[in-house]
C-alpha cells in the first residue's frame, strides 16, 4: 500500500553531518541499530477516519 507519511531516507553525501535517516528504517530495526528507549503509544477512536475519506 501507498502509504501518506513515510519516512525519507536522506543522502548523507549531500546532508553532510546534517543527516538525520541515512538508512531504511525497517532495516535499522531488524539489524538491532537502533537506540532502547521508553516510548508511548496511543491510538483514538477516529484517528484514521482521514485516510477514509
């Protein structure tokens, strides 16, 4: 699926020490390249009706 907000993976060439996502996120994630963090997730009840229309 085409999905509205992806992530952007940025060229490190061109964004110098500036670069916040150099790789694929997904492939940072099943390599274990990722920092452990506390993090909070909440879903409402319409949060998706925008996708609907």
């Amino acid at each position: 699926t085409d999905r509205k907000f992806k992530p952007t993976i940025e060229d490190a060439r061109i964004a110098g020490d500036n670069a916040f996502l150099t790789e694929c996120p997904l492939r940072l994630y099943k390599d274990g390249n990722f920092s452990s963090v506390p993090y909070l997730m909440i879903f409402m009840k319409d949060e998706m009706m925008s996708y609907c229309a």
